[in-house]
C-alpha cells in the first residue's frame, strides 16, 4: 500500500487475526479464521502463504524472535497446550516450560533470550510472567491482577 492509502492489496484471503511482523519486515505470521487455526505465514514480495507448523487444535498468539529465526506462539489442543517455541520453518518445536499460559501476547525480549507472556496460576489472577525461550527461569513479574498483554521496553538511564 501507497502512503496514501492507493494501491492496497488482499494479502490473507478468509482473514486473519494476532498477526505478527517478521523483524525485517518481509513476512506477516497470523492465525487464520478458517476451520483450521493454523498459524500461517505470508511472504509479502510473492504472496505466498505457507503454514508455521501443522498442529491438531488451534495456535495463535504468534511472536517473531528478534532475530527472525523462531516464532514463539501459543498452542490449544483437546488434551492440552501452552506456549510453545518453534523454528521459522517450522522444525524443532518445544514446549517452553510447564508455564500458566492465558490468552495474550506473547513478547521476547530485545536480545532474544526470555519471554513475557500472560499467565494465570490458579491463585493469583492473570499476571505477566517471564521465562527464558529454553522454558528455564520461569518468574511473576506483576502484582496487579488483570495483566496479560507484555511489552519489553527501554528503561531510561
């Protein structure tokens, strides 16, 4: 699309929803509102649109890592789910940890390393949690009852 508005085009036929930028700016990974809730990814200079990963259930919530190379992403299934780390290409999935995982944006930090995500523990209401993308160093990093959508920002000197 033009900056004024000419030019826009279809990318995502059926729609999508919880899309996420790739980190140059060259793909857009969303879930797809069709009957499947698969993760999809669209290349923006072909169009072409591949699925992330094939997974029974639905998936959603997606998060490029900075650096491009995984895609952080939560997974729901008839015999569970929770927040899960694959590659770009859809190889080596993990699940990141035994985490409270809750519907909400998922946001790796600057550097790559952790996660902030979401959660609910059963006692504590929905808090923002952080956990590395190994699922190591899982911690509470909010008291407020009713946080779920994290952003890593810049702390100013």
């Amino acid at each position: 699309m033009n900056p004024d508005g000419s030019g826009s085009r279809l990318l995502v036929p059926g729609g999508g929803i919880d899309l996420a930028w790739k980190p140059d700016g060259s793909a857009i990974t969303y879930t797809a509102l069709d009957h499947s809730g698969q993760l999809r990814t669209v290349d923006l200079a072909t169009g072409k649109i591949r699925p992330v990963i094939d997974l029974p259930g639905s998936e959603g919530d997606a998060a490029w890592s900075p650096d491009g190379s995984k895609i952080a992403f939560s997974w729901f299934a008839p015999r569970g789910g929770g927040l899960y780390v694959v590659d770009a290409n859809g190889s080596h999935l993990h699940r990141v940890g035994d985490v409270p995982y809750e519907y909400g944006r998922i946001s790796w930090s600057p550097g790559g390393e952790w996660l902030a995500f979401g959660g609910n523990d059963g006692k504590s209401g929905e808090e923002i949690y952080v956990v590395r993308s190994d699922g190591t160093g899982l911690r509470r990093v909010t008291d407020t009852r009713g946080s779920k959508d994290p952003s890593w920002g810049l702390i100013a000197p």
